[in-house]
C-alpha cells in the first residue's frame, strides 16, 4: 500500500517488522517473501546494492527449501 503511493520509508518500515516477525516465527517462506519484497521497494527507491542483497537473500532461502 505505501509503496504504492511512493512512500517508501513507510514501505520499507512496515516490511521490516514483517521481517521481523517471521523471523521471530521461523516462517522462511515468509522470510524469503519478505527479503524479497524489500529488494523490490529498493529497486524501486534506485538503491540497486541493498535491493541485490535482499534478493540473493530470498534467493538462498527459496533455493534451499524447494532445492532447486
């Protein structure tokens, strides 16, 4: 929702306590979602490092569960 109205602080703050929370959890589907959400906010933000970072983080997690 904040992302789509370009507020992106408000996006990545409220994706971080989701990241928080599924880790707190242990839902690694929902980490991997979660890492990946944030990459895309970033991507959009144009902070193209900390995007990749999230994404191969998501990346590893998507890789590990489904064993690609």
């Amino acid at each position: 929702m904040y992302q789509a109205k370009s507020k992106i602080d408000s996006a990545i703050y409220y994706h971080q306590k989701s990241l928080n929370l599924k880790i707190e959890i242990k839902d690694s589907i929902g980490i991997a979602d979660s890492y990946n959400n944030l990459g895309i906010i970033l991507d959009e933000e144009g902070n193209y490092l900390d995007a990749l970072k999230n994404y191969f983080k998501a990346l590893k997690i998507y890789e590990k569960k489904y064993k690609f």
